[in-house]
C-alpha cells in the first residue's frame, strides 16, 4: 500500500479501491480523486498495461476537467487490468461490477474509456441492475451513445476552431495531423473536415497513412469501421512506422491515443504551431515547456477533450429517466462551453505569459479550492 500512500496530496486521492475475483481473474483499481464539487465522475477503461498510478492521474486530470468546464462532478477514474479485446471481457466486467457495488452508483458512476464500448456499459448495467449504474449506454437502453455520436472528437475540432481564429490563422484550408484514429480521432476528423481542414495524416495502432494534399476522410471513417486499426494499411502510403506521424508535416497536431506520447524530441522537431490534446495527458511536462518556449500553443487536454464529459454530465443526470438526452442540446453546449474556455484559458495564458495548462490549471484549482473551503473540509478549519 505504500504506492498508494504516495498518491496522496493536499487534492486527493479520497478513496483507492483496489479489487480482484479469482473465479475470472479480474483485477481492477478504482480512484475517487476529489469529491468537493460533486459525485465522483470519470472513464472506466481497460488495458494490459493499467497501474494504479495511471489511473490515479487520469482521475486527477478528472477533477480538473470537471472543474474548468464549470459542471458539478468530482474527479474519478476507474481501469481493469486486461485485453479489451480477450474472449472472458465479459465474465471479467461483470466481475468488475460485482466488486464495486458498494461504490456503484453512490460513489462513482461508471463511463466509457480506453477498451470499454457501449456494448460493454450495458453489461455493467444489466449486472448491477440499474440503468442508474453507467453512462454512454447504447440508445437502445436510453443512453446518449458517445462513440457513437463522437462528442469527444467534435469539442476537440469546435476547440482547435476557435484556437486558430484566436491566433489569426483560420482553421479553413489549414492541415492537420491526428494521432489516433479510434472514436476521438475519427470524429474529430469528420469535424475538422466540415470546418474547411484538411486532415493530411492519421495514424492508429498499426502504423500511419499520410497525403499532403488531403486524406480522404469519409472512406477512412468507413474503413475504420470495418477494419479497425489496419485500415491505414489500405492506403498508399501506408508506413508501420507509427511515431513519425508526430514529425510530419502540419499546422495542427492533435494527439488523440493515450498517454505520453508527445515528449522533448518531438516537441523540439514538431513543425506544428498549435497543439490540442484529444488524448488524456498526451505530451509531457518537459514537452509542454519547450513547446511554449518554441511559441507552439498547446490547448491543454482537460480544455480539448471535455466534450465527452459534457455528455456524461447530460447522461448522468438522465440515467433513471424516461426521457432520452436529445443529441443537438449536447453539441450546442459542447461548442459554447468549450469555445469560451479556449478564449479564457488563451488570453490568460498570453496576459500571465504561461502555459495554457498553467492558466487553465489555475483556474480549475481555484474552482475546486472554493468548494473544499465552502465544504470546510480543508486541514485547520475543523
């Protein structure tokens, strides 16, 4: 328990439940990083890589997230170590869900993340016995279908949109490169598309595809869904060579895989001006240091990526009624939400002359002091 101890600081964690069943072999952790604000809320996912660590930061990044965005949840995440991919996911989810029905739904809702589908918020549904247990349901259970609709990738392209225009190079005819072709990536490049981008590489598990003059997105949306990673093997200039996707070519580069993929080399090689972080925590503290000395502005993720959470806020609050969530409510608050953000989070960073991580960091902590203060649950004030 000593890696857990560690964890802790003046934020959180509140509460790490670690959790196994030896019948499957399920083993899982989950973090309810701050409460202050809200019921514990964030992703559930699902890796052969998970640590206790990684999910800890990914609830931290939560409790950021929910902050800037001004929505009254507080930071959780929750993560099963094993292949999303193997034949017992289910066996394993419900496992999962049995483990944590004390903490399910009064302490922490589960969400959609790395590995989880909304296939599989079903089954964690069905085994809890509660509609009220998951959000990103599929609409078949009444949910508002994330993956589906891609809320994700959209507020990343209504950000990136509203970042260039700030900076006075429209996003029209600029080119983008976007790490990661899964539900963010994909939706985000539909997004950028009908926003007048032109998205010029893409690159998923199995490698990379690039065109100077223009991928064509709708076939690869199409090819996604029916080839999954390998669909970039189907275009001409097909390289296995993931990585490199990073180093090509671009105005905008929008790294939308997982964590810590953006460090010191890239960031120094980038031909990039802008940044927007789809992924959770996808360039390094180094990374983001260089970058902002190179004037390259880094939209910072828990800003680029909190479409999926005002989702899950529409979702969450819906759980147990009904009436489904109607999809265009959810767009237009995403745009405006995320819009006014990027224009505070930017103009602040220039005036304070830091990072847009630091500003927007600023001000989701000062949201979250305020309610710990409120809540007198701050060291002195007993």
């Amino acid at each position: 328990m000593s890696d857990a101890l560690s964890l802790i600081d003046e934020w959180g964690p509140e509460r790490v439940v670690v959790v196994s069943d030896r019948r499957t072999g399920m083993r899982g952790v989950l973090v309810i990083d701050n409460t202050a604000r809200g019921t514990g809320k964030g992703g559930t996912r699902m890796s052969p890589t998970l640590t206790v660590s990684e999910v800890a930061r990914l609830a931290r990044t939560m409790t950021w997230k929910w902050a800037a965005v001004d929505l009254f949840h507080g930071g959780a995440k929750a993560g099963i170590l094993g292949d999303p991919r193997g034949r017992d996911k289910e066996a394993v989810l419900r496992a999962f869900a049995r483990a944590l029905a004390r903490e399910v739904p009064a302490d922490y809702v589960f969400g959609l993340d790395l590995g989880l589908s909304e296939d599989d918020a079903a089954v964690l549904v069905d085994e809890l016995g509660s509609r009220g247990v998951a959000t990103g349901l599929p609409r078949s259970l009444g949910g508002l279908p994330y993956d589906e609709l891609g809320v994700t990738g959209y507020g990343v392209a209504e950000v990136t949109d509203e970042a260039c225009a700030i900076s006075g190079t429209p996003l029209d005819g600029a080119r983008v490169a976007i790490q990661g072709f899964g539900a963010v990536g994909r939706a985000a490049a539909r997004r950028f598309t009908e926003l007048g981008a032109v998205v010029v590489a893409v690159s998923t598990a199995s490698g990379w595809a690039h065109d100077p003059d223009g991928l064509d997105v709708p076939d690869l949306v199409a090819g996604a869904q029916a080839h999954g990673d390998d669909v970039v093997r189907l275009h001409r200039s097909f390289s296995a060579q993931a990585h490199e996707l990073l180093l090509v070519d671009t105005d905008v580069l929008v790294p939308a895989a997982r964590e810590d993929t953006v460090g010191v080399e890239i960031a120094r090689a980038t031909a990039a001006r802008l940044v927007v972080e789809g992924a959770n925590l996808p360039t390094s503290p180094a990374a983001r240091e260089v970058l902002h000395a190179r004037g390259v502005v880094v939209v910072p993720d828990f800003i680029a990526n909190a479409g999926g959470i005002v989702a899950a806020a529409h979702s969450t609050d819906a759980r147990l009624s009904p009436f489904v969530v109607e999809p265009e409510r959810v767009f237009t608050m995403i745009s405006r939400r995320l819009r006014d953000n990027t224009r505070r989070t930017l103009s602040d960073a220039q005036h304070r002359d830091v990072t847009p991580r630091q500003a927007a960091l600023d001000l989701a902590q000062s949201r979250v002091l305020a309610a710990m203060t409120a809540r007198r649950s701050l060291a002195g004030q007993g």
